[in-house]
C-alpha cells in the first residue's frame, strides 16, 4: 500500500508537472538519466544488423515484419522462433555463428526463449501499441523508424534492446499534450487523450 | 516440425512450457521496471493468435447437469473465462454464478496430481503404467457381478465407452448416482403426461405456479428458465406480463422473485393442489370426473386447515388460475422430498390437465436418436442399490467417477463402512474427496477446461421456429488449454486405456480418446449435419469450432393422461414432540449439492436470501426462534433421530414456523482447502426415509430438535444491520403478507 501510495503520488506530481511545461518546453527525448539499465539476454540480438541503414550493414527490415502485432493488438510482440526460422534455415553464411547455433538450440528442443522485458510498465498502465501505430504510421504515413523511435529510440544502433526513455506518466502526458496534425494532409491539428480511464483501467 | 506443420495441440504443448512470467513486486522510483520479468515468445504460433487479444473456443459447462454451452476465453494459452454460447438454446449466451466458477476447478491448488496408491494408512504416489497394471491385476479373476461402476449423470461418448468396458467386464452394475436430482419429478411426469422431462414453456404462460421448483436458483436447468422468466415478465409480450407464484414452505431464489410467496406447512403441497382443483370447479371450471371425485373431498375449509394456507388465499388462486390462461403448474424438490413424493407431484400435475396446460406450456422434447450416448440421468435409488450390494458384499472392485457418495450419503445408509468392505475400490477424482480418501487407488482427472467429451443434455431445449418439436443437440467439451498438471488424464483416455486391457484389438486404432471421438464422429457426419461428400478435416473443425450439434430427434409427445386413480394423500400429523420441526435441507444456486464446494468463488458468493458467505447457516422463522429464545448468530444444535449438526442461526421470515433450513454442499471434511471445513453437512443426519414409489430419498422427511450451545457469533454475511438485527421485528423483509396483496390488477 505505501508502495502503491508512493507510485501514486509521484505519478500525479509528475503528471501535474508535466501538464504544465508540456507544451512549452517538452523534456529532451533522451537524457542520459533516462536511459535504462543494460539488460542481459538469452541471445545478444542484434537490432542493429535487422533494423539498421543500409550504409552502416544493416538490411532495413520493417520493425513490424517481426513485431507484427503492433499494428493490430496492444503489445508488440516478441516474435516466435518460428519467424526467426523461416529466414534463417536459408541464410547459410550465419549458420554457424554462436547465436545462431543457440537459437536452432533452443528450435530443435522447441523451448521458447526466456527474454527478459525492457519495457515493463507497471500492472496498472495499459498501453496500447496499435492505437499509436494507427495514428502515426498508417494515418499520418511518417516513417516506421521515427514512428516506433518515439518510445524505443534509435534501435538501428542497438544490440539487445535497451530503454533509451522515461515511459512514465509526465513523460507520456507530454507527447499527449503536443499538437500533432490529424492526418498526413492536414492542418488541422489534436492531441491524445488525457483521460485517467484511457490508461488506467 | 517445419513451419507451417503444426496443429493446435503442438501449440498446446508450446505454450505449456511458456507463458511462465516471474512477477515481481516493483516499487521502486521508476514505473518501469527492465530486465526483471521475462516476457516468453513463442516457438510457434498458428495465424488466428495474436498476443493480447482473446479466442474463444465453444465447449459444454461441467458445473452442474444443465449442460448450457460456453466459450471459453483464451488469451495466450491460458483460459481466463467462460462465456455463454450466444447460439445455444440452452443458455442463449448466458451463465450462472456456478458455471463461471468452473475455471476455478480447473485451475485449483488442491487438485490430485499424480496417481495414488493406498497402503495401509498411507498414500504413495505411482506411475499410471503401475496404477493401470494394478487395476488389471485385480480385475482377473474377479467376476462381472462382482464390479460396479458408480458415476453421476453421464451421457455422450464417455458414456459409450464406459458401456463398452462394462460389457467386456460381463457387469451389468452401473450405479449412476445424483445427490440432488429430480428422480420423483421424472417418475410423476412420465406417468402424468407421457414423458420424464416435457419442455416447459415459462416464456408461454400467463401465470406460473411453482410448487417449489426453483427453478430460476437450482432447478433442472435454471439458466434456460431465467431466459424463459426474463420473457414472461415482459409487459411487452402478447400475452402480458405473466404473474409467478411460488408455493414452499422455505423461500427459495425463485420466491423471492415471485409476485406471491406461499409458505405451505411441509409435505402439503398436494392437498393443497387439490384444493385449487376443487376451487376451480367451484368457480366454473369443468373438472374432469375422474379427478373430482378425488378433489371434492379438499374443501377450502378442508385445504386451509391442512396446508395452513388461507382460504381466501386458495380462492385467490383459483381465480388467477381461471382467469389466465395457459398457466403452468410445476413441481420441484420443495414438494417431492417426501414418503408421499410422488402423490404430490402426481396431485399437482393434476392442475396442469385440468387447466387445460397440456401441450400448450408442457410441450413434447425430443431425444437424440443414439440410444448409446443419450443421458443416463442419476437418482438416489440407484446408490441404495449399490449401498445394499457393497453391504451384502458382492461387490470386490468399485469405481467410483464424479461422485461423492461418503459425503452426501445420509450416515444412516452407513455407506462408508459399506464401502469399505469392497476389496478395492478405484476413485476417478479430480479433488481428494471423501470418497477418494475412502477409496485404495485414485486417479487424478483432467478438468473440464482440459479434456475432451460429448454432452446430451437431459432437459432438452429446442430453438423456436419449425423442426422445434424433433431438435435434439450434441455438444463438445474440448480442452482450452494444456494441462495445468502434466500428469492428469482424461476420463476417456483412462477408459479407453482399460478397454485396452480386456480387448487391445478392438481399439488398437485409437490412440487416444481424442482419436476415438473424432471417428466416431466422422463416422455419423451425415447423422451429425453433414454431407457424405464433406471433407473429414474440414467438418471436424467446424463442428467442433461451433460446440453445438444439432440433430434431427426422435420427437416425443405430451399427453393429457395424469390421472386421480390412486392417488392417496396422507393426512398431516401432529408433529413428534421430541421432534418439532421439520427439516429442509436447501440447494442453493451456487452450493448445489456440494460437488463444487472447493471452489472459493462460491463459498464467498453471498446466498441471494441470507447473503451469508463462508458457512452454513440454520433458517428459523423468527416466531419460531421468539419461542426458543434463540436470537440471529446463536450457534445451535439441530439434532436429527440420525445425526446432528451445529451451526449458526438466521432469523428468516421466509420459512414457515414449523420448518427450518439449512444448506446442503457444506461441511467436507476432505476435498481442499475451501471446502474442508467450512459449515456442516446435512446430509449425514437425514433420516433414511424414501419416496413409496420412485425409492427416492425423501429429503425433507426429517424431523429436528433445536437447542443452543450457548455460543454466538457474528454472522459473516453481506447484508447491514438492518436485516440481521431487525428481522424479527415486522416491517423490515415481509412489507405486506402474503394474503393482503392486491390481487385484482394481476388478474
Ligand atoms: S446452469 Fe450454470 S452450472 Fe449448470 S451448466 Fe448452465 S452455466 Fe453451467
């Protein structure tokens, strides 16, 4: 109860804090301070070399081809092993590095991979990735990379994941409060909602 | 496995490896916490599965007999919570309290796990390849005469099979067995109109008259009759809104919700339905010879003095009844659980003949047309049976599936000791119950949410519109999810397995019960609404992805044939001083008949009357308890000529004084840790007196004793103070009595 209590009150202080400098003077997107703890994972995965540029050796890969329910549900999805599979059965060259060989590991005994969450919000935050999906990729066409970088930041570098900002309430309020064209065309302008019931049901 | 080769129950399998997420209590200065829970991919994933967002898969509630069809919500591999099926007849996408515990049985800590064996006065646990060898072991040698197989009501393909394995046995001894069922109502309704369960038309009727039947709480199929009731109490129907009385002598869900309750003096239920009958003559009905010249003799006068029910009140009805038409007369469990059970039922099936209700609001059912898998519904004769053949000792191996005989056996059938006396008996058990604890080898059963089944229904609803008459349905049960504990099994798989045993060849083909169903389904396709033609994969899944079968029926039919020949109704007498109150033990719409009890939903769901959680209680009419001195939450001892129990007070003006109430489904001394423990169980001091015709235990033939223990506690209950500490001061639950309401507007 004091935890909760003790949740609480930062939320809504961050809350107030947030609503009244959101739209003014919006906090940097990435400080320091926000970056969250390297995380260990079963498998080093290597965003950079799926997601990244072409000209620094990576191959661009639509972020949604793996987490393909971001668009259609609230979480994002870690992919199955299946998926990984399907495009690494005929990749020859890379069969035989270390984390290739843990990943058909972990495929022949058919054992899911344990990763751990690098964006956990608490049990009474309910974020939804497909609404921000929606909006900003498919009704207001801005690219995937800016779209899912919003929160995730610049993955294209990364190996594992590694939280890169704040995710708490005033961090979120902030964006909600910022205008944003409605769609790709127009002028007009709305912001997210800012609703309690919108995030905490 | 390759990609795209994977089936439902690989993925199944998946996710009972994944899915496990270590929460951990975060409360740090941050909201997010990284790195801590694992969020588990998974290895495979069929394309109608997206994280986060539900599936439904149709399946059959095991809760109680009703049989009403759900959906079980799915989300990443893990049944969250049962839905109605929107397209069945039976429940039309609703559920009962009861039902939606039903994934807390499967998900329950005190489920058996493993096979156990018992030695001496221990248990160990063995593989089930040494509990299935043991089984056969005993079973060479033991002759067919000598094996009996008790289970509760059973139908579908378990119930094939296990007729099957009975056969290879050479045993014709199959007990099936029902602590609370319908067995008089059965019996009088075959005798009085052709049939043992006719369709009742609540929706149809103008005035409903129930002796007791609560049938929007506990009764035959009571999700079903809350459908029926929510249209018969729509002003916007043709026939208006209909008017419900309710006569019982303790209140029940039901009367509470009726327009007049009618507390009856115990077991009078008859006369007074004579009574009516008599009445209505004098009002101008025309009453039928036969039944006249029985009924005359219940004068008003007569009646009320008999029934405590006022003249005035009984002229009162005849009217209503007269003046609405069709009506409906039911009898339920209030007005059979007597030695004279069935003269009252067959006395109050009279009304519906005389009220012309016959084929109007008692409509013909239908029966699906494979005798092999259509129910077997279970009474209480049949455990006496059994209960005389284990005392005689010609039983030496005892199955036991889905029952709890040590528990709601009433002590003086001594059936525990009789039991005992069997060489070895086996108990299929999903919880350690008395009669698992009482039993040599038990084997641990998957839930319903696990396993896989067909379910004919004993009350058959139809939908409306042509073909109504012949509907019959067959529903699936399927597994939503794997098993919460690796090593359970299906009932089906362990009897396919000692089918094996006696006759490998004949069933060598199934590898499982899974197999054997999915032939013997494809098998009938055109019988099951499918064409010879269809594809085996493509009419498998869709049948099953729709849960409900719908077959053409052998349809029945009603007739008009209660007769008055033979009827004899006894005169009451005063009760035994030593004695006197009469007994009623209750079903409550969640408790039933305790079968359930483990599952803490329901014990802490309040009573609808009482709103008491977490224990039994004794109804007391508060006249009745002004007289014994006995105030609300005095822990009282109600004593029996067969047993006693103790427990605490409720002052109730919905009793009648010369009766009291308590719950039955409490009081286990085994089972789990929501059960054991809580209140008292009625069962064991009912006195052994049965129904004269159908054998059936008459419930409420006991007659009590009250006295405090001078204890008192504060009842754990939902209602305030003004219930509890008032109920026996007048004005708080009964506003106007009975036979001051205004009747002349429902009329
Ligand atoms: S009446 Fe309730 S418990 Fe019985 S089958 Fe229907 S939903 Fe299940």
């Amino acid at each position: 109860m004091k935890c909760f209590l003790r949740s609480l009150t930062l939320l809504v202080g961050l809350f107030f804090y947030a609503s009244s400098h959101a739209t003014d003077a919006l906090p940097t997107l990435t400080t320091p301070d926000d970056v969250g703890p390297v995380v260990e994972q079963p498998i080093e995965f290597p965003h950079f070399r799926h997601a990244g540029d072409a000209k620094d050796g990576g191959m661009q890969i639509n972020c949604m081809y793996c987490h393909t329910y971001a668009r259609r549900s609230m979480v994002a999805g870690i992919p199955p092993i299946q998926k990984c599979i399907g495009c690494h059965q005929s990749i020859e060259s890379v069969r035989d590095k270390p984390r290739i060989q843990k990943l058909f590991e972990y495929w022949d005994a058919k054992k899911p991979i344990p990763w751990k969450k690098v964006h956990d919000l608490p049990d009474f935050v309910r974020f939804n990735h497909e609404r921000h999906i929606q909006r900003f990729y498919f009704q207001q066409d801005r690219p995937y990379q800016e779209v899912c970088g919003y929160c995730h930041g610049n993955v294209k570098a990364m190996t594992v994941a590694q939280r890169q900002k704040p995710i708490t309430m005033g961090w979120c309020a902030s964006c909600h409060q910022k205008d944003h064209p409605v769609s790709a065309n127009s002028s007009e302008t709305g912001h997210g909602p800012n609703d309690c019931f919108t995030c905490h049901k | 496995m390759t990609e795209n080769d994977f089936s439902r129950r690989d993925f199944l399998k998946v996710l009972g490896w994944g899915g496990t997420a270590v929460a951990l209590s975060g409360c740090g200065n941050t909201s997010i916490q990284d790195g801590q829970e694992t969020v588990t991919s998974y290895v495979t994933l069929p394309s109608y599965v997206t994280p986060s967002i539900s599936n439904y898969f149709n399946s059959t509630c095991a809760q109680c007999d009703a049989g009403c069809n759900i959906m079980g919500r799915v989300r990443e591999g893990r049944v969250l919570k049962a839905e109605g099926n929107p397209n069945s007849p039976i429940n039309r996408g609703r559920m009962c309290g009861l039902g939606l515990s039903g994934v807390q049985a499967h998900y329950n800590p005190d489920r058996v796990r493993e096979p156990l064996l018992r030695t001496g006065d221990k248990g160990e646990t063995i593989t089930w390849d040494k509990a299935l060898g043991l089984i056969n072991e005993k079973l060479n040698g033991t002759k067919g005469t000598e094996i009996a197989f008790v289970t509760g009501g059973m139908s579908g393909h378990v119930q094939a099979l296990l007729g099957n394995y009975m056969d290879e046995l050479g045993s014709k001894n199959h007990f099936s067995y029902e602590a609370i069922s319908p067995a008089v109502l059965r019996a009088a309704n075959k005798k009085a109109y052709g049939e043992s369960m006719p369709r009742y038309r609540i929706d149809k009727a103008r005035v409903v008259v129930s002796f007791g039947a609560d049938f929007l709480g506990a009764w035959v199929s009571p999700v079903h009759f809350s459908q029926q009731y929510a249209q018969f109490r729509k002003g916007s129907r043709p026939e208006g809104r209909g008017v419900l009385v309710q006569i019982e002598p303790k209140m029940t869900l039901t009367g509470a919700n009726a327009d007049r309750w009618i507390a009856v003096r115990p077991g009078t239920e008859g006369v007074l339905a004579l009574g009516i009958i008599n009445a209505l003559g004098k009002a101008g009905l025309s009453i039928p010879a036969d039944i006249a010249a029985v009924s005359h003799e219940y004068t008003t006068e007569r009646t009320s003095k008999e029934t405590d029910v006022s003249a005035e009140q009984i002229e009162k009805l005849a009217a209503l009844l007269k003046e609405r038409t069709p009506s409906l007369v039911l009898a339920g469990g209030a007005a059979e659980g007597y030695a004279h059970g069935s003269q009252n039922a067959a006395a109050i099936a009279l009304l519906n003949r005389v009220l012309g209700n016959v084929g109007k609001t008692l409509e013909a059912s239908a029966s699906v047309p494979f005798p092999q898998i259509a129910p077997t519904v279970g009474s209480r004769s049949s455990l006496i049976a059994l209960n005389d053949g284990l005392a005689a000792g010609k039983y030496k191996v005892v199955f036991s599936y889905g029952v709890n005989p040590v528990f709601s056996a009433p002590a003086s059938m001594k059936f525990k000791d009789n039991f005992a006396k069997a060489d070895f008996k086996v108990a299929f058990a999903q919880y350690m119950d008395e009669t698992a604890l009482a039993a040599d080898l038990i084997l641990p059963l998957d839930s319903a949410m696990e396993d896989w089944a067909t379910v004919v229904p004993e009350y058959m609803a139809a939908p409306e519109g042509a073909g109504s008459n012949a509907y019959a349905q067959m529903s699936f049960r399927q597994p939503m999810m794997e098993k919460v504990f690796p090593d359970t099994r299906g009932v089906g798989d362990i009897l396919l397995a000692l089918l094996k045993q006696r006759t490998a060849d004949k069933y060598k083909e199934f590898e499982d019960f899974y197999s054997y169903l999915r032939s013997a389904v494809l098998k009938n396709k055109v019988a099951l609404g499918g064409k010879a033609g269809d594809d085996d994969e493509v009419f498998w899944n869709e049948t099953l992805s729709k849960g409900i079968v719908p077959l053409k029926g052998i349809a029945g039919s009603v007739s008009a044939k209660a007769s008055a020949a033979g009827l004899k109704l006894p005169v009451p007498t005063d009760a035994d001083p030593s004695y006197p109150l009469r007994l009623i033990p209750a079903v409550s719409a969640s408790m039933r008949d305790g079968r359930n009890a483990n599952e803490p939903w329901l014990q802490e769901s309040p009573d609808p009357l009482t709103t008491i959680v977490w224990d039994s209680w004794v109804e007391i009419n508060p006249k009745t308890a002004a007289k014994l001195g006995i105030v609300e939450g005095d822990i009282v001892e109600v004593t029996s000529k067969s047993g006693s129990i103790k427990t605490q007070a409720y002052l109730f003006p919905g009793i009648h004084p010369d009766a009291v109430s308590v719950p039955v489904g409490y009081g286990h001394e085994a089972m789990g840790r929501y059960a054991r423990g809580v209140g008292a169980n009625v069962f064991g001091m009912l006195d052994s007196v049965f129904d004269k015709e159908t054998g059936e235990l008459a419930l409420n033939e006991t007659s009590v004793k009250i006295s405090k223990t001078g204890q008192r506690v504060i009842i754990v209950k939902e209602e305030g103070p003004v219930g509890g500490s008032q109920a026996g001061k007048p004005k708080i639950a009964v506003q106007v009595s009975a036979d001051k309401v205004d009747l002349s507007k429902e009329v």
